[in-house]
C-alpha cells in the first residue's frame, strides 16, 4: 500500500525484514520441537535460536540464482549457522514455513483492525447518545418521508458495526491457522507434533486438515468480511456525502484551520474524508474478488495465488486500518446543524405529515382506500401549487367534518414520530 494510505504500525507488520523474521521463528520453533521428539540435539537448537540470522539483500542474491525465495531465505540462513545449519527446514516445505508465518502475519494485523473496530464502535456509541433527540427528516428514494433523529441514524450504524466486530471475530478465527503437514499433507517427513508445537507458540490453531497449502476458502472468507466492513464504513461516509451538500448542509466534516477545499474556489468546504473512504473500499472489495480466485488451486498446490497475497492481504489490512481511524475520527469531530435539520423538515411544506392525516381519517370509520383518495390529492397540490399542505387539509370540507382543528394540529406534530426512541435506544443497549 502506498505511503499515503498507511499507518506506521500496520505497516510495521509487512515489511520484508519482520516477513523474513517470521519465516525465522517458524523454522526455528520446528527445530524445537524436533528436540522435543529427541531427533535434533537441543544443544544445537540452543545454538540456533541465539545465532541463526538473515540479511536481506543475501536473501535477494540468492534468489537471482535460486528463483526460489524461500530456498534463497533458509540458505541465507544457515550462512549464519555452523554446523547446526543441517537442520534449517528439516522435514519441512516451503508453504509450511509460508503459510504459517502468514497466518501469524495475519494474526498481528487483526490485533490492531480489532482495536480500531472496537473504538470505532464505541465513538458512534457515544454519537448516537449525543443526537438521540435531535430530530431530522427521514429520506426515502431520497424524497423526504418521515421525521426520525439523528441519533437513531447513528444507532443503526452502531448496530451495523457490531455485527460487523461479530463477523471480524469469526473471520480472525478461520485465518489464524498454522500448518506444517508436508509436501501433500500427509505428514510423511514431518511429525504432527512439530505442526501443534509450532502453531500453539505462534497463538495459533493447527488445521485440521491440509495438503502443501491452507485452503484459500479461509483467506477468500477473511477478505469478504473486510470488504464488508469497508462497505459499511463507505455507507455511512456517502450518508454524510449527502447530509454536508450545500442545499441540505445538515452535518459537515470538520474543517481545520488552515483547510483548503478547492484550488480554485476558497468557499470550498468539501467531505474529502468521507469520499476518500468510498474510493478505499471499492479497492479492498477488488481484492475480496481476487481472493475468491485464489481459491481453486491446482490438486495439492500451484503458486497461483501468492504472488496475488503479496499485494492483497497486506493492502487490504492496511487500507481497512487507515479506514477505520480516519472514520472514526471523522465522526466523532462531526459537526451537526440541528437548526438546519429542522429548517429543512419544513421545506415540503408538511407534507411529511400525510401518513398522520390518512390514518386519522381511517380511525373515524373511512376505509383505507376512501382515506388514501381524500388526502392524496392536498397531498399533490400541495407539491404542485407549494401551498402549505395543512392549510390544504384545515380548507377540506372532506377532512374538517371528521377532524377537529386539535385533531389536525396533533397530526401536524413531529414529536408524535419520536415516541418510541426510547425503546428502541434501551433495546439496542444505548440507554
């Protein structure tokens, strides 16, 4: 991932150097436990676990001749080595070593997403409290509906992103899997025990079954949950997207001093965070697909899915890491406009109230379809002539002989729509 998009510590965790450092722990937690099986002398594991090193640029070197990283990486290795070297990848193949010290690469990396997923969830928490009564215009198809609040907009959020800790907790269980079974899987060079050993050190679980390679249904799964939680956070960023434009403002990022919006226009006040967070996730859903190709490998093994892993995995942890902090912050340093949301409920004119006419002439003995034809058409010629639609309904003869004038107003009121807020904020655990 490139710079720009990155945070140090995710970072951190695929570089070459600690990529090669976990090639290194695996190779050498193997010889250990070849030790416990009395095969391999501990002395000469003693000697391997304080000397058995790795240069990088060896490692390259090698591999002009070789072509083959992991053969350059564990002859770079016993350069370091004497006459223990003997031991380097003993019983061993090279997806043993890869694919473990993947998973324990993998297992890093959700250390921090799990961090920044539940601090994320726990700043909307806090949002959505703070707006619980700040109440806004509920939008379908984009036309104005219904009042609803600002905090139970949130709370839906909230919600999603739970389901979504759920998710990621399950996916990190399915890729955080260690194998050492062979050439095939059939552990006919390498001890089982080797594989428990090794993977119990790492923190993590042995696969129950394998050939060469971990089936790629655990890594196309692991991607598919990111990509959904990036599909989350990009749904609730182009949510913002529309609140912030001009003609609705009703929240806006917040805009630092010194910001500029545009080069060419200083008024500029753009959701450049929220937007960038759509262009992530279309590129971490990209890499989900490419993951759903690596899954029909070849019989016991091809390569055709590693060269495609070094560039997805690493991108997507990191880009989903970059995407949860930057939201995050985004929504906690939010800048809601409850005035604007209030002003804006009345630019229809009332017409969100229509639901309350319909059902209240329904109550005085209409059926619903003699109720529906007489609101409807107040309803149209209040979009059509931008007449005050209770003024309409207050002038109808059709309505005032069933309604009285507090009935009316009652009908015209918003607090009547936020009347069960409470409910559904203890029913979530908000309250």
């Amino acid at each position: 991932m490139i710079e720009r998009y990155s945070r140090p510590e995710m970072s951190a965790i695929w570089t070459d150097e600690n990529r090669f450092q976990a090639w290194l722990e695996v190779e050498i937690l193997a010889c250990e436990a070849w030790a416990e099986l009395g095969v391999i002398p501990k002395e000469d594991v003693k000697v391997m676990r304080e000397n058995a090193s790795f240069d990088i640029n060896r490692i390259l070197e090698i591999e002009q001749d070789t072509r083959h990283d992991v053969v350059a990486f564990t002859r770079a290795v016993s350069e370091s080595l004497g006459e223990e070297r003997k031991w380097v990848h003993y019983g061993l193949t090279s997806t043993d070593v890869v694919d473990t010290a993947l998973s324990y690469l993998l297992k890093q990396a959700n250390d921090i997403l799990l961090k920044d997923l539940e601090r994320f969830v726990d700043i909307i928490k806090e949002k959505a409290k703070e707006h619980k009564y700040t109440v806004m215009m509920g939008r379908t198809h984009g036309v104005h509906a219904e009042p609803t609040t600002f905090g139970l907009k949130l709370a839906l959020w909230h919600e999603e992103m739970k389901r979504n800790l759920e998710r990621f907790k399950q996916a990190k269980e399915g890729i955080e899997v260690g194998k050492i079974s062979g050439a095939v899987g059939t552990y006919a060079n390498i001890d089982p025990f080797v594989e428990q050993y090794v993977c119990e050190k790492l923190g993590l679980k042995a696969a129950p079954i394998s050939t060469q390679t971990l089936q790629r249904d655990r890594h196309a799964d692991y991607m598919a949950t990111l990509a959904l939680i990036a599909t989350s956070i990009e749904k609730f960023a182009v949510e913002i997207r529309g609140l912030q434009k001009s003609e609705t403002r009703e929240v806006e990022e917040f805009f630092a001093k010194g910001q500029k919006g545009s080069s060419a226009m200083p008024h500029k006040r753009n959701p450049i965070g929220s937007e960038n967070m759509t262009g992530m996730a279309r590129v971490i859903r990209g890499y989900m697909m490419t993951a759903y190709e690596n899954v029909p490998l070849w019989h016991e093994r091809d390569i055709s899915h590693s060269s495609a892993e070094r560039i997805i995995l690493p991108d997507a942890t990191i880009a989903l890491n970059y995407m949860l902090n930057r939201f995050s912050n985004i929504v906690k340093n939010l800048t809601v406009f409850p005035e604007n949301m209030k002003r804006n409920m009345d630019r229809t004119l009332g017409l969100i109230y229509s639901q309350r006419v319909l059902l209240a002439l329904i109550d005085t003995g209409l059926t619903r379809e003699e109720a529906y034809d007489t609101v409807q058409p107040k309803a149209m010629e209040a979009w059509e002539k931008q007449v005050p639609f209770r003024e309409l309904v207050e002038a109808e003869e059709k309505i005032t002989s069933r309604l009285s004038s507090e009935k009316i107003a009652d009908c015209f009121d918003y607090n009547y729509h936020l009347k069960n807020v409470d409910l559904i904020f203890e029913r979530l655990g908000l309250a």
